[in-house]
C-alpha cells in the first residue's frame, strides 16, 4: 500500500520581511510527527585503506648536486620519471605530489628520489623502463621497489663476513667432439619417443654415441619432442613442451641448464651460442618469444608474436592467422638482435636487450631485412 502526503510549507517572499519566531514555531507544528527522536549520527564512508607501498619505487645512483642545482636537478628527474605514468596527486595536499627529491643538511641532494605512481602497474613498468638507464656519462640508474628498499633498513648491522665461495666444480667441455681421433662428425635422429645421437664419417656404419640410457635408467624420457643443436654444435637442446628446454653438452651429454618456457615449440640460437630464443607460437601470450642467457639461464627479455600494429584490424581472423610472425635476425658477434615491425626495423643490445638509441629505425613499406654476416650492417628490402 503505498500512501503519498502531501505536505504545504509556508512560503516566505524574498521581497517580504524575514520570519519572525511565530511563524518558525507554526512551521514546526505543522511538521510534527514528521521527524525521528533517534538521534542522527552519520557514519563516515571512508575509501579502503591502502597500506602497501606497491605504487612507490625508490631512483638511486642519480647525481649529488649543490642546493644551488637543487631545482634544476629535480626538474629533469621529474620530467623522466613522469614519462612513465602519471604521479599520484592526494585531495587537500599541495605539498607531496608524488615525487621527493630528498636533501642533506646542508641543501645538496643524496643520490635517490622517491616516486609514487598512481597505479602498481606504472611503478612496476618505471622498474623495468628506468633500471640501468644511462642519466648521464657518469650515473645508470638503480630502481628499487619502496617495499624492498624500506626492508633494508631493518637490517643489522655487524662486521661483514666474507662468505665461503662454493667449490669449483669444472663444466663439461662442450667442444670434446671435436678432440675424436677419427675426426667424425655427430648427428641425431628422432624416433616416436626414442631420442639417438650418432658418430658418422661418411665411410662406415653410423655408431651411437648416446641415446638417453642415464635417463632411461632413471625410468624417465630424454626427449619428449623436438630436438636442436647449436650452430657451432656446443649445446644438444631437447624440449619439454610443458616445461621449456633443457641444453646438454660434454662428452657424456651431461645436463647443463634449464630454461622455463612453458610450450616451446622450437628454438633458436644467436651465431656465438651466448643467447637462445624460444618460441610457443601462442598468439594470445604477450611472452610468447623468450630470449635468454646460455650462461646464466636468465630471461632477458619476452615479446608477443608480432609486434604493436603488425597485424592490421580490418582483417579478419582467418586473415590474420595466414600472417607469419615477423622473423628476428642476430647481429654475426651477438650484439644485436634485431626485429622487423610495421615499417620499422627495432634492433635490441645485448646483454640489457634494450632497444638502441631508444627508438626504432623507420624503413617504410619493409619487407625482409638481415643483418651482414661479417658486420653489423642490415639491408632490407622494401
């Protein structure tokens, strides 16, 4: 049941004199009845507290310059980071506005700046942009996420003791093939799920040189799927597509690193056997190319399939899918490693696989490019 009152309030003519306290007190006669006796007592709708410090990064190793340079200093660093994403900004607060550049007594800067972005995801993109970025001839960069910095301080401190190195322990020499007496050359065959490495000269029957048998004693496979050798034939690299890619070397195949690259389909190696690239053919994962540090086993680096604007929007899926990604192409000394996009050639360095100079090369309407075998020089072809 709905019941709908209507209730007729004076009405004082702004032209007419104020009301005097008859009229307020006939007013509230006529209201009574319409008000609670509870006592109002809002409650306040505060926004969520948040007590991480996800969105602060702190920038060390930057110059230590005179108050005399304070602003200027503090200008350019905030110019940079800014470029990043967009600096917090608090209601009510003209002081902080997400970038401190902080001061030592006597006026001159200390070396680091604290900046506070308004999203996790801006600050963790400045970790990744700024980290080793040159400022100047003299002074790279040191990011630090605000979280990690501020544990350090609740570190003892003590007399540092030098830490006990771990034994030497010798690497297998993965040029032994090289040493056989009868100068063979080595090469493997694939077989359901039967992986074999063969010694052959040409002349007699192919001789097994191993074919998995400290695996198989161990009740597991050597190889589950396909296998590569390295240009210069150091490194046997089998793959695990549900794992990534495991390198083998020495004269016994002995296991040397793991690389974690969740269905790999194949792999390629840099002419110098420093970098292997590894490749899921996964359209829809932004790391679907890793390339990665043979000695350190570390990921440098991850791309998506084709680059930003490759693939033109009005084409349609079944259009797309015809499109080969666009190829990378490693320097002949492994320095560089270089990629085409949309008429644009963007050439990485090693080992920070930072793009060079900054930006990419303009080469419009660019079909195939490569690097020259003795130089690092690309022609292309557009």
């Amino acid at each position: 049941i709905i019941t709908i009152v209507s209730i007729s309030l004076p009405i004082y003519s702004t032209m007419a004199s104020d009301p005097t306290v008859d009229d307020l007190a006939n007013e509230a006669a006529d209201l009574d009845g319409y008000f609670s006796d509870e006592a109002l007592v809002p409650e306040p709708n505060y926004p969520p507290l948040d007590e991480s410090f996800k969105r602060c990064i702190v920038v060390s190793n930057l110059p230590k310059v005179p108050e005399s340079k304070y602003d200027k200093l503090s200008k350019v660093v905030l110019k940079l980071v800014s470029r990043i994403g967009n600096l917090v900004q608090y209601e009510g607060s003209d002081d902080f506005t997400g970038f401190l550049l902080p001061k030592a007594e006597d006026g001159s800067t200390v070396g680091c700046a604290l900046v506070e972005y308004e999203t996790a995801g801006d600050a963790k993109k400045a970790i990744e942009v700024l980290e080793g970025w040159k400022f100047d001839k003299n002074h790279s960069l040191h990011v630090t996420p605000y979280e990690r910095a501020s544990h350090l301080e609740e570190v003892e401190e003590g007399e540092f003791t030098q830490p006990e190195p771990e034994p030497f322990k010798e690497r297998p020499n993965t040029m032994s093939w090289l040493e056989d007496s009868c100068q063979r050359d080595q090469f493997a065959i694939r077989q359901g799920k039967e992986t074999e490495v063969y010694w052959n000269d040409g002349r007699g029957e192919p001789v097994v040189d191993y074919d998995g048998a400290r695996e198989k004693k161990a009740g597991v496979n050597w190889c589950d799927y396909y296998v590569q050798w390295s240009p210069q034939g150091s490194y046997f690299a089998t793959l695990v597509p549900n794992k990534g890619v495991i390198l083998w070397g020495g004269k016994n195949f002995e296991k040397l690193a793991r690389f974690a690259a969740p269905g790999v389909d194949f792999v390629v190696f840099s002419p110098q056997e420093n970098y292997m690239m590894t490749n899921n053919n996964n359209r829809n994962d932004p790391q679907a190319i890793k390339v990665f540090s043979i000695q350190t086993s570390k990921c440098l680096r991850a791309f998506p399939l084709y680059p930003k604007d490759f693939l033109d929007d009005k084409l349609s899926e079944s259009e797309k899918s015809a499109i080969p990604p666009p190829p990378f192409q490693w320097s002949h000394d492994d320095n560089y490693l270089a990629r085409m996009g949309k008429d644009l050639i963007s050439v990485f360095e090693t080992p920070s696989m930072k793009l060079l100079d900054k930006r990419s090369l303009g080469a419009d309407g660019i079909h195939e490019f490569s690097f020259s075998p003795k130089s690092n020089t690309i022609p292309y072809w557009a």
